[in-house]
C-alpha cells in the first residue's frame, strides 16, 4: 500500500501549509523584533564613532570594549560635539547625521551622476582635543567592510575602528582586532599637501608600526584582499572629506 | 551510564571517534578548513552547530511521518534555515554583541552537510530523543576535530591559544622566540587545515585498523 504521504496532492498541500507557515513565522519574528534591533544598531553607530575617537571601555592591551549599551546615548551627546551634513560645498548642522546610510548615499551618488551625495562628519570633543570623525565603507573578500577614522587638527589619524559583515574569521576578520587597529595611531594621510591615505601593506617589516610618517601599517597574514580593501576604503572615503576639512581648519 | 542506555550513549560515542563526521563520514570539511586558524572561534562553531542540529534534529523527527518523500529535501533545507533565520534575530534583538561575534557562522551552519546529512540518515527514521542524542553526538565529534585543529593551527600558527601569547612575544622576542623559533605562517591558511586533518585521520586509522576502508 502506497504510503498517503507520496500522493502528489498530498505534496502540494504539505508545501503549501509549510511555506505558509514557515514564512509567517519568519515574518512575525522579523516584526516583532525589529524594533529592538533597530535601536541596537543605532547604539552600535554611537558606539563605534566614540571608539574611533578613543572613548571607550578597554582594559588591557587586547580587548575592544565599547560604551556600554546603555550609557552610550548620553555619552555620545558629551564627546560628539557637533554633527555636519556636507553636500556640494553647504554644511548643516544635523543632530541625526549619524543614522545617514552611507551605502544608500553612495547607490544614489553612482545611478544619479548629479545628485550630490550627502557626507557625515561629526565632530568631537575630548579634554579639549577636537576630533573630525568620518565614516567610511568599502569591499572586503567576501562583503561589505566598513568603518570611523578619526583625525586631529593637523589631518593625523587619531584613532580608527573597522567592522565587516563576512570576513574570514581569523583571517580577515582581524581587522576589528586591536593589533591591527592600533596600528592606525598616529599614522599621516597627507604628504605635505597632498592627500595619500593609508596603505595596509605587505613586507612593511614594521611589526611594531613604529615609522609614522610611511603611511602605512603591517598587513594581516592571510588576509591581502581585505587588507587592499581597507586602503582603498580610506583612500576613496576620507578623500572626499579633505577640501573640506582645510577649509574648516582655516576658518577655524 | 546510568542515565543513558547502552545503545543511547553509543549515540553519543559513536560519532566521537569510530564513526566521526568529519575523519570518517567525510563531512563538514568546507567549514573545519575555513574557520580554524583561531581556537576560540573553532569553540563558537561547534556549539553553534551543535544547538542548531540537536534542535534540527528533534523537529525534523517529530515530522517525519508528515513530510512527503518527494520533497524531503527541500523540506529540511527550509526547516534549517527558519531555525538559524529566527536564532539570528533573536540574538540580534536580546544579545546584541554575542550576534556580532557569531557573524558569519549564522550563515555557514545552514551551508553544514553534516547537518543535512543528520537529518536525512538519521531524524527522518528515528524517534525525537534519540535524534537528539543523535545531534550532540555528531555535533560532539565535528566540534572536537574543529578544537584539535583550532588548538594546533592557532598554537603554530600565531603562538597564541584563545589570544593568550603562550610561546612568548613574538615582536619583543621573549619566551620561545627568544631562541630563534618563529611562527609558521603556513598554519594560517587553508591548505594546512587540510594536513592536520590528514594527519588526524592518518594517527586514527593507523591506531584502529578496522577504520581502514578497502578498496
């Protein structure tokens, strides 16, 4: 006798109710949710420009501890002393400049020849040090990399964080370790008046990233794809922000 | 074993050694080359597969009787991938961090033949406990290859075990460095996951002939 689970009927009905039910599940789930993602998402921005900029919980030489979730909205309103929207040659002042979607600025720049992508940069504070922090995105090997650098007075990189969505833990994923990103400390993008950036580079012979002024820092073994796609990302990025920070200091 | 029957706690032995999924079944392999040049994230994977097949497993077993031989497949896929999808989220919503560092082993759990394989050979004809012990036993066996090799790539590799520099400072050559001992690089990349996982295999089947397939 023919099991009743092989009729053809049967395999419909059972696909039917199955994707039925699974995809509602997964709907409910995502509704549900959302909200509290989306507000643990908008921490995690607070979080990482802060950590650019050096405020945050690290203890010892090895971990990356951010402001906790829960103090992080009042600290962020401390150090972040002001946030700029730049597009063409206007800034604004705009207090939620840092929830601006790099990637839907850069999809809408590329498709729209003219449109003038708006760029965020914010503005921070620290025992009377001022820190121009930018946001920068770009491609790793397998995904979207991204990240803060922020600068001091004088365009030399105060402080750096990197994140990924895909990277090849233990490889490419090293780049939110501390090791690579202190490395950053320190290091000039500018040769005189011309903007460089920063080479992630291969037989640096610099374990201890002790030359400064070479714009560049020790690569990640096992990790070259990535690496070039950290330099191009500060290279493209943080050059857009450049005529315009001259200008700031100046007027300054 | 008290708690256990014999033939329950072979569940669980079996795949530990004689019948491991990775040096025996072959299975698995993508992920035990990709993800353990480091032993801490070698640990998080195995624990992450072993939830998502324990569960898969009990689920999988309760419908056995309902899914329709046609489309078995399919309906194992869309059930494996409903439990990470909604794992993730959660994780995303309640432990924001934890889902950071888990990152990219979200997505590679549903890509585990060992889990696919578990399902079908397995959950499909078994009843739920026994698919449960089923799940951690394989998920045991798959997890404790991922250490060894983890263990033995971060060791030579980085000299470092969990991010502790337990050979000494490589860079202000302290420790072992301090006589000439250099990391081997080699250990890092994918290829040499693959030795050790021959070498593992080579150590076992020379200890227990029987393994020794023949041809």
């Amino acid at each position: 006798m023919a099991k009743f689970t092989d009729k053809n009927s049967y395999t419909i009905l059972f696909s039917v109710i199955m994707v039925l039910v699974v995809g509602s599940l997964l709907a409910g789930v995502a509704q549900g949710l959302r909200g509290k993602i989306s507000e643990n998402e908008r921490f995690e921005k607070q979080q990482n420009i802060l950590y650019a900029m050096g405020v945050d919980n690290n203890e010892g030489t090895g971990s990356v501890e951010f402001i906790p979730t829960k103090e992080v909205e009042a600290v962020f309103h401390k150090y972040i002393k002001k946030q700029l929207v730049i597009q063409g040659d206007e800034a604004t002042e705009d207090e939620n400049a840092y929830l601006i979607d790099i990637k839907k600025e850069e999809t809408h720049a590329n498709d729209d020849a003219n449109y003038k992508r708006k760029l965020p940069l914010f503005i921070g504070e620290k025992e009377g040090k001022t820190y121009y922090i930018i946001p920068m995105r770009g491609k790793g090997l397998w995904d979207a990399i991204w990240g803060y650098v922020s600068l001091d007075k004088d365009l030399v990189v105060e402080g750096v964080y990197f994140d990924h969505k895909g990277e090849t833990p233990g490889l490419g994923a090293n780049i939110k370790e501390r090791f690579f990103m202190d490395d950053f400390e320190g290091e000039q993008i500018m040769n005189g008046n011309a903007f460089v950036g920063i080479t992630v580079a291969k037989g640096n012979n610099d374990p201890l990233n002790e030359r400064k002024e070479d714009h560049k820092v020790d690569a990640l073994a096992g990790a070259t794809i990535t690496g070039n796609g950290v330099t191009a990302m500060i290279k493209k990025d943080v050059a857009r922000y450049i005529p315009f920070l001259e200008k700031f200091n100046k007027e300054q | 074993m008290g708690l256990l029957s014999k033939k329950d706690s072979k569940l669980i032995l079996d795949p530990l050694a004689d019948n491991n999924p990775i040096t025996i079944q072959v299975l698995g392999i993508c992920s035990a080359l990709a993800i353990t040049a480091q032993l801490k994230a070698s640990i998080v994977m195995a624990v992450s597969v072993m939830v998502v097949l324990a569960v898969g497993n009990v689920v999988i077993s309760l419908l056995r009787n309902v899914i329709p031989g046609k489309i078995r497949i399919i309906a194992q896929l869309i059930i494996v991938a409903a439990l990470v999808i909604i794992v993730d989220q959660v994780l995303k919503a309640f432990a924001y961090s934890l889902s950071k560092q888990l990152s990219v082993f979200i997505g590679l759990i549903i890509t585990n033949c060992i889990i696919m394989g578990r399902f079908e050979a397995f959950a499909l004809a078994n009843k739920p406990w026994r698919s449960f012990l089923d799940g951690i036993g394989n998920a045991a066996g798959y997890g404790l290859i991922l250490i060894i090799v983890g263990f033995f790539r971060e060791l030579l590799g980085s000299g470092t075990l969990l991010g502790f520099k337990v050979l000494g400072d490589p860079i202000a050559k302290t420790g072992l460095y301090a006589f000439g001992y250099e990391n081997n690089g080699f250990m890092l990349l994918s290829p040499m996951a693959l030795i050790v996982i021959g070498i593992i295999i080579w150590v076992q089947r020379s200890r227990n002939k029987e393994l020794i397939e023949e041809h």
